[in-house]
C-alpha cells in the first residue's frame, strides 16, 4: 500500500465546501497528497491518478474514469447517490460519513419536538396574522419518542430526549446493541408496537430497498391520534401522500419534516397549507462545524487505509 495516495476532492462540492476541507484536512494529514478540482475538467484530468475521492457523488461516467481508484469516502451520511453494484465490483471501498450530522439533527429534532408540545408555531403564525389569542402548551417530559433507526442519529435522539424526561423507544437492526438511552429496543419487527405508544414518531433510518415507502397508511393508523411525525431521514421513507391525508383528516396531529419525496417540495403541494406541519428545506445537517468533523473522520480512515487496515475503517458500507 503507497504511502501518499492521491485523495481527489471534485467539483461536486461548492467552492466554500472545498477550501473547508482542504484547509482542515491539511491541518491533520499534512504530508497527504490532496487534489482540488473546482470544474469539470480539472476533475476529469485528475481522476485516473486519484486513489483516494472524498465526495458528495460520483456519477458512473466519472467512476469508468477513475482507473486506480480504490477508496471513496461519502460526505454525507446516505450512499444512495453512488453506484454500489458498481463500486463492489471494482473491488472499491466505500466509507460514508455517518455520525457527522448527529449533533446538530438531534437539536433539530428536539426543536421540533418542542414547537408542537409547546404550540410555538400556532404562535408564529398568529403573530404574522397579528392576532392576539391564549392558548396552551404541554411538556415534553413523560412523553413517549420512537425512533425508527437507532443508528448515530437516533442515538443522539435518543439521548436528548432522555434528558428532557422522555421515554424512548427505538427500532434497530441489532436492538441489543441499542445504546442506554433508549428504554426499549425492537428489531425491525417491532415497527408498529413502537408507532402505537408513541407520541412522536422520528424517522432516522438509511433509505435502502427495504425501507422506501416504510410508513404507510397503515402506519399512520396505528399510530394514536396524538402523535407527531418527524422526518429527518429521506423523503422516500415515509408516503407522502399518505402522510399528507392523515394530517389533513386530523388522523395524527402533525408532522414536521426536512426531507421530502421531491425536493424542493413544489409550490402546489398541499403541505404547504397544512397547519399541523411544519416544513424545513433539506437544512437539520448543517452546523459551522460540518468540514471538520468530516475532516476529523476522513483522517482517521486515512490513515488506516494507509495502515492496509480496511476493515477497521469507520463507517465502511462496502
């Protein structure tokens, strides 16, 4: 294993993006061979010599060109952007960056949590209206939170809510390994006994085939018709059509939701009028500190991958 692989940064992040990185990684992998590319072409130039890309995406047409590629490392938590089938075939590792975001989208969904047990955007919404109207608000504490997906996320969720005083119950592939925050854990069977004692329902789960479409209308049903949808995940996870009937029929009592089926969500869709839903754009991951703890992470599988250790890298998926 060469000791300076060349690691290719593309295009595909924005400028500010790239120097970020750069500028983080270079602190902690100064001897490393790092490549910026800010168009197309550079990018094409330099990917047959890349062994190393840190990315957001790589499309097909650019992976047939990246000769000695042997390591992509995700920037983002989800891998369905890259080619799988594609990458295994290649014999390529992927690594993405799980954990990343666990921060600031476990406040984010804290904050949702509290807008609906607090009715803050009944408040919001009166103000615009100028509109001077009492009402109550509850308290997050001895409510119950299901966790759909108890991976880095949903345990910062999990722990969060915790020490609001809430009891948490979560789904995992490996519930035993569910960390203590969590009250109670069930495999993916157990999907609608946590939907029916929960009063918020919060979807951090990967997107794969066995999870598009996951809550349905039979979902929405079971749950009481007190509960709260949050979705933090992917669009494709929860029926957005179905979702979008159950709030408009009153069959649950809201949803907030920073991903979408489309995105952006289009002008004519009826969540936008919904009341009982609050709307973020695609925003919950972000946090000034994003780059470097992608950085923090990129370093330490870096120097295992150096090391000939791939299968200690963190967050490996292929």
């Amino acid at each position: 294993m060469p000791n300076d692989p060349t690691v290719l940064i593309p295009h595909y992040l924005s400028d500010d993006a790239r120097a970020s990185l750069r500028t983080a990684l270079a602190d902690r992998l100064p001897g490393a061979d790092l490549a910026v590319t800010a168009t197309p072409p550079e990018t094409d130039d330099r990917l047959p010599d890349a062994e190393i890309v840190a990315t957001v995406r790589l499309p097909d047409d650019r992976l047939d060109r990246a000769e000695r590629l042997r390591w992509v490392q995700s920037l983002s938590a989800g891998v369905d952007h890259f080619d799988a089938d594609a990458l295994e075939s290649r014999d390529v590792a992927l690594t993405n960056a799980s954990g990343v975001h666990a921060e600031p989208i476990g406040e984010q969904v804290l904050g949702y949590m509290l807008v609906f047990e607090r009715n803050i955007h009944k408040g919001i919404a009166q103000q615009h209206r100028g509109v001077w109207e009492s009402y109550g608000g509850r308290e997050l504490r001895d409510e119950t939170v299901g966790i759909v997906g108890v991976g880095a996320i949903g345990a910062r969720v999990a722990e969060l809510a915790s020490a609001f005083g809430m009891e948490v119950l979560g789904t995992k592939r490996t519930p035993e390994t569910a960390p203590e925050a969590v009250d109670e854990a069930f495999g993916p069977d157990g999907l609608f006994e946590v939907l029916s004692r929960s009063d918020y329902v919060v979807v951090a789960c990967p997107l794969t085939d066995q999870t598009r479409g996951l809550l349905g209308e039979e979902a929405f049903r079971t749950m009481p018709s007190t509960g709260v949808v949050v979705n933090v995940a992917r669009g494709e996870i929860v029926d957005q059509d179905a979702l979008t009937a159950a709030l408009q029929q009153g069959r649950i009592r809201g949803a907030a939701l920073d991903v979408f089926d489309e995105e952006p969500l289009p002008a004519d869709s009826p969540l936008w009028d919904l009341s009982n839903a609050v709307l973020t754009p695609h925003m919950a991951g972000s946090t000034p500190h994003y780059w470097e703890r992608c950085a923090d992470l990129f370093a330490d599988n870096y120097e295992r991958y150096v090391a000939g250790d791939l299968d200690g890298m963190t967050n490996r998926v292929l």
